[in-house]
C-alpha cells in the first residue's frame, strides 16, 4: 500500500515535470518564500523549472522538459542548459541579470527568428559558446557578443547571410552552419581573425566562399553545388589542412591544374563527385578519398612526379572505389611511390 501511494506522488511530481511551467507559477513563489524562511539550507537562486545543484553552483539545468519559454536566468548563472524544449522565442531582458553567462545551450528548440529579440546576447560579454543548431532559425541572431568562441547554427533554415553578421568576432574559432538553405554567403567571414573550423555541409553553395578567413584549418563543403575549385585557392589559404569537397558536382574542368599540389594539406576528400582523372596531389598528402567519381585511368604521376628511392608519397589513405578503374590498372611502380598506403580500395 505504501509503495502504491508512493508511486502515484511520484507520478503527480513526473507529470508537473512534464508539464508547462508557467501554470506552476505560484509554487515558484512558494518556493523562493520557502528559501527565505531557510528551510532548504542549500537551495539557491533557481527557477523552479531548472535544477541548480549545489555540487556546481554556476551551472543551471533545463534541459528536455517541455519548456516554451526561457526562464529567468539568475546572476550567478554561468552555464545554462535549455536544450530539447519547445522554446520558439526569447524575449529580451531574459538574459540581463546573467551578465556572466559563458555558455547557452539551446539546440534542439524551435527557436523561430521574428521571435528572438534585437538584443537578447548583446550584453553577454563573457559568453564562449552558443549552440543554437536544430531550431528554425532564419536569420542569424543580431548583435551577437564578440566574445563567443564556438557559434553553432547548424540544421536551421537559414538562406541569407547578413554582410555584418559576424562583424567584429575575433575570437570565434569556430562556426557550423551546416544543414541550412545559404546559396551565397558573400564576403561575411572577414574579419574573423580566429576562425580555424567552418562547416557549411549540405547547403546549397554553387562557389565556394570568397574571403574566407586566413587561419581557416578546416572547411567543409560536402554536398553543396559546387562545379569548381578557383585557381590559385589552396595558395590563398596555407594553414588549411582538412578540406572535403565530397558529394559536390565537380567536373576536371573544374579544378585548374595543380590546383591541390599545396604541401600544406593533410586531408582531401573528392568523393562522390564528376571526376574522371585523379588531380595531382602533394606528397605531404596523407588521406585522399576519390571513391564514387568517374575516374578511367590511375596515374601515378598524380601522386609522384618522379619516382625515386627517397622521395615518395606521405599518402596513407586513398579510396578508388566505385570508379572504372580495376586494382589490374595499378602499375607496379606504385609501390615504391605510395608506400605508406595499406591498400587501395579499388
Ligand atoms: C534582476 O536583478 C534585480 C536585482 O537583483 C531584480 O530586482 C530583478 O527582478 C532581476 N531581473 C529579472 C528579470 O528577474
Ligand atoms: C607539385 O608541387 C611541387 C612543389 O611545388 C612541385 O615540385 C611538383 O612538380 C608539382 N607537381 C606537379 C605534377 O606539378
Ligand atoms: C624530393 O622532392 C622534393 C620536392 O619535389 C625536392 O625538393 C627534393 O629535393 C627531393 N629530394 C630528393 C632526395 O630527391
């Protein structure tokens, strides 16, 4: 009997849980009247929809429990966790008593742009991480803090960049916006000294970007509409090392000759594209991936200009498969050039 009854509190407790939290305003203030009588020693400053454990006392969670609206976010507050609710808006003034914040999680909302105000993270100074991907965003939220350091907008719906958007970000290092509907990104990305990761996968980019940001380290474009690479493009860039292209629609004519011979560039991923030809790549190369192309020939002068006892490729991952070659259309030269690759998958 004393578990039935037992069961069926926790039952009312797992309901209110899961249910909206405005409807439960009073016993919010029941609360905050409880914390003043002291009778919770270690309560502290906390919405009655979050949990703010003792055991971190700057961090506030509340997270995956129907919300659809921000609550408000004490003083103290650093980190705060509002991932998978149903919050569409924020209001501004929600965040300016956390003047602290270092981290807003929010992805997996339905965060819709007309509904986010003007200047909801303008006074965040401190703020480091944003992570608003999976929501409906539209547009990218304005006047971000220049503080940030990891911007996440990733699987929204955003198709227009603003050209200041991300003006003044110096410290952002890095940035998603994959899984969005951006055509043309223009020239947004100066300025941002720091960017070292930009993720663009699957929007719809016919060009890769112009002006992107000299320190960039790692940039994907995988499935976006892009036919070809501008010549010169790696030059441009010489700290960039991981650079996929995979699932575009690039052709041979597409790629200005030599145009990936950059000693620079660690990884390379031409998958599922037109090729019929394998570019010339660096020796510094270590992983190339051309599987799903329409490659007709191997040659190895691709890999090794001439091929001597000391100098060979640094390749160790190469992918050929699902083109018109055969593993018979591999000369046996390969062997002193591509020397550290296992086996071509063929
Ligand atoms: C912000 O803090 C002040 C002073 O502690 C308080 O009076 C006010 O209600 C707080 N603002 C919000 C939005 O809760
Ligand atoms: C690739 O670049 C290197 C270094 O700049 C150069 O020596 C080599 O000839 C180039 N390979 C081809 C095939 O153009
Ligand atoms: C190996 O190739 C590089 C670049 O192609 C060249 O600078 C270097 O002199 C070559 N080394 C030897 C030992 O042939």
């Amino acid at each position: 009997m004393r578990t039935v009854v037992l069961l069926l509190i926790m039952g009312i407790v797992d309901l209110s849980i899961g249910q909206r939290y405005s409807q439960f305003h009073w016993l919010s203030h029941l609360r905050a009247r409880r914390q003043h009588a002291g009778w919770q020693a270690e309560d502290v400053d906390c919405p009655l929809e979050c949990d703010c454990p003792s055991t971190f006392p700057t961090a506030m969670y509340c997270h995956s429990r129907n919300l659809q609206h921000v609550p408000y976010v004490p003083s103290h507050i650093k980190y705060v966790y509002l991932q998978r609710n149903q919050i569409t808006g924020i209001q501004d003034g929600v965040f300016n008593n956390a003047t602290n914040l270092v981290w807003v999680v929010l992805f997996h909302n339905q965060l819709n742009s007309d509904k986010i105000g003007k200047n909801v993270f303008s006074k965040l100074k401190n703020l480091d991480r944003l992570l608003l991907d999976h929501n409906e965003l539209t547009r990218v939220p304005p006047n971000l803090p220049k503080s940030i350091t990891d911007l996440r907008l990733g699987h929204n719906k955003i198709s227009k960049i603003l050209p200041n958007s991300f003006e003044g970000m110096a410290d952002l290092t890095t940035l998603q916006l994959q899984a969005n509907l951006i055509e043309d990104i223009g020239g947004v990305f100066k300025g941002l000294k720091s960017l070292t990761m930009l993720d663009m996968r699957k929007n719809k980019l016919r060009k890769i970007p112009d002006n992107l940001p000299e320190r960039l380290h790692q940039l994907y474009l995988e499935f976006n509409n892009i036919e070809s690479v501008p010549a010169g493009f790696l030059t441009m860039y010489p700290k960039l090392q991981f650079f996929r292209l995979a699932h575009n629609k690039l052709t041979d004519k597409g790629l200005p000759s030599g145009v990936f011979n950059i000693s620079t560039l660690v990884e390379l991923d031409l998958s599922f594209n037109k090729l019929e030809k394998i570019p010339v790549v660096s020796r510094n190369l270590e992983n190339l991936y051309l599987q799903a192309n329409k490659i007709k020939e191997f040659s190895l002068s691709s890999f090794c200009s001439t091929i001597d006892m000391t100098n060979f490729s640094k390749l160790r991952m190469l992918r050929l498969d699902a083109n018109e070659i055969s593993a018979r259309d591999i000369p046996a030269e390969a062997a002193y050039c591509l020397r550290r690759v296992a086996f071509i998958d063929v």
